[in-house]
C-alpha cells in the first residue's frame, strides 16, 4: 500500500530526523512509491548527514533524474552505484543513454544486460513491479521503457501491476 508505505517512512523521519539510516530507508521507500520529489529531498539530506552513504541509493536518485528527463544526471548517479554486477543497472543505462540520444553508448549497455540476462524480457514487468508500486510510479516505468525502445529493444506488453498481485 503505496499510501501507507509513505505515512510510515514520514512518521519514522518525525521520529529520527537527522538519522542517516532511517533518511536512507525513507528515501528507498519514496522512490519505489514513485514520491521522487521527496525522494531527492531526503536524499539531499542523508548526503549531507553521511558522505559515506550506501552506493546502491543513488539509484533512488537516479529514478528521480528519469522522471525529469535529466538523462545524463541519472547516468552519472547510476554509475555511482557500484553495482555492474546487476542487469538492471545495465538496462537503465542504455535506457538512459538513448533517451539522451547517445544511441551507440546505450545500445552497447543493452548488449552488456543481455548478455547477463538472455531472458530479460521475461522478467521485465514482473520485476519492475515488484519493486515499484502505486501510481505514481508511471512516469519512471514510461521513460525506462521509451529508452529502451530508442535503443531497439522491444519492450514486452505492460500487462498491468494488477497481473503480478498477490492473490487474495
């Protein structure tokens, strides 16, 4: 429950204000209910707070520059990331290099995401909505796979979040 999810990382931020690992939580939790605006703010904060923050957070950043169409700054922030060892990070690169029209440099980080993951498009939807939930999540979906598809990929049918929820 996207709404909930929100009230509970707000509610732990009144409760711990200036501690950088609850602001690191908050901050992933903003960004996989699609709440980038406070995603960077709270982001601002923790990198204020620990120079020293977890590397993966920049992707909660990253998410952010996407749906602002700063394609370069989500590049960067990605690379900042220190996980090559991930597709995912791979594929928004290319998405984010092509948006940006740097085709080349975007079609050869999709080679690289479909080398270490051949069957990519299987796990495509399901993965990005088990990680990003509520509605306000489909500018980023929409802008990845706009990028994707500037890079020559085809990007599977968007079957709905409702097809990956949990049965009731």
């Amino acid at each position: 429950n996207p709404r909930r999810a929100r009230m509970e990382a707000e509610e732990a931020l009144r409760l711990a204000p200036n501690n950088s690992d609850v602001m690191t939580v908050a901050t992933d939790v903003f960004a996989g209910i699609g709440a980038y605006e406070r995603t960077t703010e709270v982001f601002n904060r923790v990198e204020i707070l620990n120079p020293n923050y977890p590397a993966w957070l920049n992707w909660k950043v990253a998410l952010a520059h996407f749906v602002h169409e700063k394609y370069a700054d989500a590049v960067v922030r990605l690379e900042m990331t220190q996980t090559d060892w991930w597709y995912w990070t791979h594929v928004a690169i290319a998405s984010a290099h092509c948006a940006n029209d740097s085709i080349e440099s975007g079609q050869e980080a999709l080679r690289t995401a479909l080398e270490m993951k051949p069957d990519f498009a299987d796990f495509y939807w399901p993965e990005l909505y088990f990680w990003h939930r509520g509605p306000d999540v489909r500018p980023w979906l929409e802008n990845l796979s706009a990028g994707l598809e500037a890079c020559g990929w085809d990007v599977p049918p968007d079957p709905g979040p409702e097809a990956f929820a949990a049965p009731q």
